[in-house]
C-alpha cells in the first residue's frame, strides 16, 4: 500500500519510478487472489474465486487513502465509487441475542426506530447508565489531554487498563472495550496501547455523530478488480515501471548516500531449481512413470460411466500432482518430494485416489485426454535440453542479482519485520543511523491476524455491516461480502462442478492465535489448516444461531465439490485460508515461502524479549509457534511501541521509509497509515531534490476542543491537571471551566441514557 502510494504521488510530480516488488501480485495485505493451486500455496479452497487476507474496511475518518483513490481512473468513474457504505454492524455472544448498532445518524423511519431501541437492547444487555458515563468520562480525559501527556501517560498504560476494565463489569468489557478494538485493528486490549485505541475510539464516535460521513465503508468487490488492479494500470500510464519476484537482497552505501540496492528473483530460481529436481528424477523413473500412466488410461478408458461422479478439475489436479508437467513453472504438488521417495508415495495415492472414482462418461474423458497428454508429453521430453534451459534461467536470474540497481532516491515500503531484518543484517546502516536500530525493537509488537473465507450456495446476508462476534475465543470479526458487490455474478465464477454453486462469501478474521478454541480445544497456531477451518465454523454457528429459531449458518450451505475428506472435515473447496498462514511440518507448502530460510523465528524468544522491554536483542521475524507460521505479521500497537516507531526520513540521505509502522499524524497501522507515511516520504523527497512541485496533503486527525488540549501543555508540565490545578489565575480559571464542562456533557448523557431506559 505504501510503495503504490509513493509511486503515485512521486509520478503525478514527475518523477521516474521504478517499483520493486517480492510477490507476483501488487497490493500487500490488501490483495486479493484469484485461487488457483499453480499461483498460491493453499492445498484448498475453490478455484477460480476470490480469496482475501482479510476483509477490507475504511472507516469514515480515513482521509489520504480516500483521495488517492478519486484519482485512480475506473471506468467511467473512480475507484473511490467503489466504495459503499457497511453500516449496520451486529453484535453477537453465544449467550445472548444480537443487537444491531447504526454506525451512522438515521435516514429513514425504520433507521430512527434502530437507534431509538439501540440504549435499550444495550440496557437488556446489562449495560448501565453508569457504565456509558465512566466510559465517556474516560475518553473525555483522552479528548482535552495534550498530545504530550497522551504519549508520555497512555501510550504506557493498555486499552484495558485506561478503561479500569478489571473493575468493571462483564458487559462493559464485552461492548465498550473489546468490541472497539477488535473491529478496528484486530487489536487485544490487554495488549493494546490506550494511546491509539482511544484515537481510534474518539474518531469513530465522531464519525457516528457527523451527518455527512459514512463510519464503515467496503469495496463493492473483490480488492484487485475494483481498486488495486485499475491503481497499476494508471501508474503504468504514468510511467512506472512494475518489476514482480524482485526480493531485495542488499543495500550499498558509502558517506551517507545509499550507492545501490540489489535484488534477487527468488520465485524464478526456485521454480527453476524444482524443475530440474523433476528432471533429475525424472530420468530415474522413466520407464516406471510412462508404465502407471499407460495402465491408468487404459483403466479409464475400460470403465464403464455410472451415474454419480466426482469433480473433474479435482481428478485432473491429482494427475497434476502426481505427474507434473516437465515444463511446468512449478509443479506446486510435487515440490520437494522429487528428490525423496515422497514423490513415489504421492503417485501412489493418485492410483488409489484415481481407481477409486466413479467417473460421468464426460469425466472419463476429460480424465482419459488429461492422462494421454502427459504421457505423450513424458515420451517427447528432451531431458538435457530442458534441464539446460532451467540452469540457464538461473544463470540469468543470478546475473541480474549482482547488477546494481541505482537511483537518486530510493523509498523502503517493507513490513516491519523485513525491514528489521535488513537493519539487522546491515552494521553500516546502524552506524550512519542508530535510531534505526528501534525498527528491530518495534518489530516484537507484532501479532497475528489473517482471514478465511467461506463460500455458501445460499444467499446469507446475516447484516448490513460488519459482525462482532464479542465473546468467541479466537476473537472473531466477519461479514457477508456479497450483498455489497452488486456488478459482480458469482454464479459465473469458479471451475469444474463449482461453477454457479456459490452465492455467498463469508469472510472472517481471524485474530487470537493463541486462545483454546471451544471445538477442537486446541490455539489456533496448533491447528492444521482443515482444523482452522473448522474451528472457526463452529464459532460463528455457535454466535450466530440461537435456539428455537431457524439457524443463520448450518453445514449444508457450505458448497462441495465432492473432494475426498474424512467425515469431520469440511468440504474442502468451501474455505479459503489467507495463503500467509503455513503450515511449518508441511515441506511442500513451506518451500513456498523462500525468505523463511533468511529470517528467524522463536515465539519462546519473542516472549522472553517482551518481558525486558527495552533490551536490544534480535529480533523474531516470524511471530508464531509449534504447527503454524505467520508469514505477514500485523503491527499492534502495543504499550510502549509510539517512541520506537521511526519517521519517513533516515539520517541516510537518500533513503526514505514509507510503511504503517512509521510515525504518522494515523497513529494505527492501517492502509491509511501506510499511505500518509508515503506521503510524508514523498514531500521529503521533494525538499532533497529542491523540486518546485506542490507538497502532499497531509491530514491530521480531527478533533475538537484544542482549547482544552492547549491548556493542559501547560498542566502537564507543571504535573497538574484540570481538577487539582492552582498555577495561577488564568490557568485556574480555563481549568475551572474545563472541569465544569465535564461535569455538564456528563450529566447531559445521564440524563438521556436514564429517559431512554
């Protein structure tokens, strides 16, 4: 997100950009897919439909993101259009009945008769009028504090702790305090600092409260369609040059200046370095390959079609699999096994899984030619030849990767982890600027949070907005993403029996990793992916079905392609888990993921680390523990984490950082965040080249009484506050009337709360 936001506003002012990019697709966390087992490491979900790291959401009080997207063509329009409003949230617990909450002031009847039962269903709830005061109360103090006391005093203290939550009651912890963090950043409370949660929690009441503002807002498709794909294109007719599977491997600088980087194509040598392993291998087996394959197409072609049948793309997957294609980029289901006898317990699965179907006669056929192809493909290989031209590409990638790539300057838009892992690897960049060295600290405040989706073959809206599911142990977030993309016909998408069956996507985050689920008993990171799958169905059923009632979710929505699985499964190709979720004990899906063997991973470690904070000490890229790996961790925001977070400009002096965990007016680790801080690079950038353009816009947040925050500048370096400040006259006077006004919103609110219970 930052790297195409610094590319935009650097082209707009004339500049050539180049852009460098590890992945074969553009957009970060913010990507979305198209699944398919050639291009993505997830072993399940249906191919041919969108899957997602998580869903998206721009709150009302976004500001630079918004207008960089009414400047990105889309069709007749802007991709800003795309944007529509999600604004009946649902808050759910297994124990009780929903409550929707309008993030919005009524438009219509049915609205305002929302609204006016939202205090009541709350007061059901068990939430009191004492409890929206202190809540208040406790923002209030927020609102009228001074940036300095907000970063010396809450950004020590959690979200938990600003809001005396051990002393307060279940409902008010439930609502008034998880809720607000967990929609937002899937942040923890126990975790989080008070510092951002309460930004966070101030901009959305003010959003709430503003005619004109739209609090949730989400795509009317999926991410790349809509936003992502139409923003390179326009960069691309600006002049920005686009370079995928370019990893960055070094960073060269002398006197201050970075001379050069130098980039890898790790993707391109891998695939080349799998297929000679195929080759290799390959040559082994000859006789053995061409001998099953021979016997299954004659197999095939002798059985006769009976009535039911199994998905045909899932058979030819398994021939895939089993006998990949020698030409293949890479033979994704037969990656490390070649140089081992797994490669032989593969193919003998596929026999098993192959004899076993019960093939339609238009099965038969397409199983029957699939099968011919690559047999007469495995007669025709030239070995030699064809292993040639795999050490030729990586004799080309090789040479590219010690070509220097120079530039005046040069903008790092990396994840916090991987930019401490190139702080630490680099003992000249921690010299020329030693306030670098934080990176590697602040690289410890992160966590997990990655989504899954699940594809329905019935219409399931279930609300408007977003669902809060408040108490569900793995701290759940979701919505049904279909009702908002309304030019998008799902019923044309997916392969094979897949085609037409989905009619919903259910799309949730997922963001305690390290919490006993209620099914499996077991932390997220110590299931399998099925596993997660399941557990996290079982979650939403438990949330959102309610006894005596007809169920909101039941098994039977969930689409099946007819995928062998063993009866407690789902069915395979109904969920989607985001593809930065890996399994460690699974070579084939890990190798996948090359830069884990230059990045360390300990979650022991990372919690030792956390109890000294401070201590310099390397650093834990990877977040994470026994079974699986976080491959794109998400900064949280922890107590303690403002004074470690770095500014846009480095004490290099062409070197520019541009990512969310940079200091920004956002504060969050967000999208917004993220393009802010290239904002702030770019207007860097163009004070170090003397350049005459006009400067990005740069926004802070929004709020009122600077009055009051003015004031207490003065209160807190005097140790004071308003209630017990006796400086002088004037000071006493403004803080007398600061206090009084307290006292008046309070007893205002009380007094509407009580009327309306």
């Amino acid at each position: 997100m930052a790297g195409l936001s610094a590319a935009h506003e650097l082209a707009e002012r004339g500049f050539e950009v180049h852009v460098y990019e590890r992945r074969t697709r553009y957009g970060g966390k913010a990507a979305s897919v198209v699944i398919s087992g050639q291009d993505n490491p997830s072993q399940t979900g249906p191919r041919g439909l969108t899957g997602e790291h998580g869903f998206r959401f721009f709150p009302g009080w976004y500001r630079h993101l918004p207008d960089t997207m009414k400047r990105i063509p889309y069709r007749d329009r802007t991709v800003y259009d795309n944007l529509v409003p999600a604004d009946v949230n649902l808050l759910c617990a297994y124990d009780r009945d929903p409550v929707r909450a309008l993030l919005r002031l009524p438009t219509s009847w049915k609205e305002v008769k929302t609204i006016a039962s939202f205090p009541g269903e709350l007061a059901r709830l068990g939430l009191t009028v004492d409890d929206f005061r202190f809540f208040l109360s406790r923002l209030w103090s927020f609102l009228t504090a001074s940036e300095e006391r907000r970063v010396r005093e809450y950004d020590a203290q959690t979200w938990w702790e600003f809001m005396q939550a051990d002393d307060r009651s279940r409902e008010f912890r439930d609502y008034l305090v998880v809720s607000l963090t967990r929609n937002t950043v899937a942040a923890k409370p126990k975790d989080a600092s008070a510092y951002t949660i309460a930004k966070v929690a101030l901009q959305t009441i003010f959003d709430t409260l503003t005619p004109e503002t739209l609090f949730d807002r989400v795509l009317n498709g999926p991410t790349n369609e809509v936003w992502i794909d139409p923003w390179v294109e326009y960069l691309r007719g600006l002049g920005v040059r686009f370079y995928q599977d370019a990893e960055l491997e070094s960073i060269e600088i002398e006197d201050r200046h970075i001379t050069a980087v130098r980039f890898t194509r790790t993707q391109t040598v891998r695939n080349a370095r799998v297929r000679q392993a195929f080759l290799a291998a390959f040559t082994r087996e000859e006789a053995e390959l061409k001998k099953e394959l021979r016997n299954l197409v004659a197999a095939v072609e002798a059985k006769a079609p009976l009535p039911s049948g199994q998905d045909p793309q899932y058979l030819l997957e398994v021939i895939d699999g089993a006998w990949p294609s020698p030409d293949a980029d890479a033979p994704y289901d037969c990656l490390d096994g070649t140089t081992d006898d797994g490669w032989g317990r593969e193919r003998e699965a596929a026999i098993r899984n192959l004899s076993a179907a019960n093939l339609t006669a238009s099965t038969r056929a397409a199983v029957g030619e699939r099968l011919r192809s690559r047999l007469a493909r495995y007669s025709a290989i030239a070995v030699d030849e064809a292993y040639q031209a795999a050490s030729a590409v990586i004799a080309q990638a090789e040479e590219e990767a010690v070509r220097p790539v120079e530039a005046d300057y040069y903008v790092f838009a990396l994840p916090v982890e991987q930019m401490a892992y190139y702080v630490t690897r680099s003992e000249t960049l921690q010299q020329y600027d030693p306030s670098l060295r934080n990176i590697v600290l602040l690289s410890e405040h992160v966590d997990w949070m990655a989504g899954i989706q699940f594809y329905l073959k019935d219409v399931v809206n279930i609300t408007r907005g977003h669902i809060d599911l408040l108490d569900s142990e793995w701290a759940l977030t979701a919505i049904s993403q279909a009702q908002f993309w309304k030019d998008i016909d799902l019923r044309d998408r997916g392969e094979g029996t897949l085609r037409g069956q989905v009619r919903s996507i259910l799309s949730v985050d997922i963001s305690a990793w390290d919490i006993k689920g209620s099914l499996l008993r077991k932390e997220a990171y110590n299931c399998t992916r099925s596993e997660i799958a399941r557990e996290v169905w079982h979650q939403l059923k438990a949330a959102l079905n309610r006894p005596g009632r007809v169920p909101v979710l039941t098994d039977e929505m969930l689409v099946d392609a007819g995928r062998p699985r063993s009866a407690d499964e789902l069915p395979p190709d109904s969920y989607y888990l985001d593809d930065s979720i890996v399994d460690r004990l699974d070579r084939k899906r890990q190798a996948i993921y090359d830069k884990f063997r230059s990045v360390h991973f300990s979650a022991a470690e990372l919690l030792r680390k956390q109890a000294n904070r401070g201590e310099a000490s390397e650093a834990s890229y990877m977040y994470g523990a026994p079974q699986e790996l976080n491959a794109e961790p998400l900064l949280v925001n922890r107590v303690g984490s403002y004074r470690l977070r770095p500014t846009t400009k480095t004490a290099i002096a062409n070197m520019f950082l541009a990512a969310d965990y940079v200091r920004t007016n956002t504060h969050l680790a967000t999208m917004e965040a993220a393009n802010e801080a290239a904002r702030a690079a770019v207007n860097e950038i163009l004070t170090a080249a003397g350049s005459r353009e006009p400067r990005c816009e740069i926004w802070p947040l929004a709020e009122p009484l600077e009055v009051f925050r003015r004031i207490d500048e003065v209160l807190f370096r005097r140790g004071q506050r308003f209630e017990d400040s006796y400086g002088d006259i004037p000071v006493r006077v403004a803080a007398g009337m600061a206090t009084a006004a307290t006292r008046v919103v309070s007893s205002a609110i009380d007094r509407l709360l009580t009327r309306k219970r």
